[in-house]
C-alpha cells in the first residue's frame, strides 16, 4: 500500500515561517553589529577621556618640573660644594696644616734663632706618628766661637724655642737628634738635627 503525504500547510506557509527566520536572524544580526560599535564606541570614549586625564597630570607635572628645575640645578651644585667641602673638611679643621699657623710659628722661631746659628733646612712631616717621628725636623749650624769656655749653644737655643708658646702650640717636645764638630770653610762648627714631636 502507498503512502499519501497531504501538505496540509502547502508551500506558502512554510515560505512564511522561512522569511520569518531570516527576518528575525537579520534583525538579531543588526542589534549585535549595533552594539558591538556601540561598545567599540564606548570604549574609545572611555579610552579618550582616561588619556585625557593622565595627559593633564603628564602636564601638571611637567609644569612642576620645570619650575623645580632651577631649585634643582642649585641642589644640585650645593651638594657638588658639600661634596668638595668634605672632602677638604680633615684640612680645614686641623689648624696644624693653616698657613697662618705656619706662618705665626716661623715669625717665632725666626727671634728665637741666636746670632750664630743658621738654619739650612727646615722640614715638616704632614702625616707624622704620634711620638715616634717628628713633626718638624730643623738642620743646620752653629759657629763655634774659640774665645768662649760655654759651648752649650745648642741647648739655648732648645730652651729658647721650648718657651715661645705660640710656637710650641701643637707640639709636644724638642729634642736634639744629632750634633757634630766641623768645620765650615775655615770656621769651626756645630752642625746639629732638631726634631720637634
């Protein structure tokens, strides 16, 4: 026996329910496009309005630094002298190494020299070890005079240098290193070595 298929719809309703899908999928594909761009335009919005703001601050600080700037450069050369300052600090505060220190010492051991001695050289250790080496060393001579019994000229002229205070500022003690008799040219001499600790 044969089966008889009836449409009982017929084509037309069934073009219908076909235009009514692709009606509905067209619509449905127009509201994703629609708020795809919607959201693509939300985002830039956003995007446009956050770079906004970091560009005011980018700005904001920009304008800061450029009014630091010279604070900054002066900071900067402050802390460059600081640096250098330091640096001389361990010279400056020793008044042991002052010119005028010096040159109030030599003013005083050059009246506590006699008539007789002469200096040939006078040297200063600029790191010397405490009581072990001196702190100046004075070499030279001291004529002898034939016609004089006293020939303790050398300690004299110690004692002499011992009692002027502005020069003995900083130092300890004077000793005599060395002394010998000879003779310079014809002249009988005492060639000695102070040393000052």
């Amino acid at each position: 026996m044969k089966k008889i298929t009836v449409d009982l719809l017929g084509k037309a309703t069934i073009k219908k329910k076909q235009k009514r899908i692709r009606y509905l999928i067209t619509i449905l594909y127009v509201v994703v496009w629609f708020f795809s761009l919607l959201t693509l335009f939300y985002v830039h919005k956003t995007n446009l309005f956050i770079s906004s703001v970091y560009q005011k601050e980018i700005n904001k600080i920009a304008t800061e630094v450029e009014l630091q700037s010279p604070k900054l450069e002066r900071i900067k050369k402050l802390y460059k002298d600081k640096k250098e300052i330091e640096s001389k600090k361990r010279i400056y505060l020793q008044s042991y190494h002052r010119p005028g220190n010096w040159l109030s010492k030599m003013v005083d051991l050059s009246n506590t020299i006699p008539g007789n001695i002469r200096l040939e050289q006078i040297a200063v250790n600029a790191n010397p070890v405490k009581g072990k080496s001196e702190k100046m060393k004075l070499t030279g001579y001291a004529l002898i005079d034939t016609d004089k019994q006293d020939q303790n000229q050398l300690n004299i002229f110690k004692q002499a240098i011992e009692k002027q205070d502005r020069f003995m500022e900083g130092f300890e003690r004077i000793d005599i290193l060395e002394n010998r008799i000879g003779k310079k040219g014809n002249d009988p001499i005492m060639s000695f070595t102070i040393g000052i600790y």
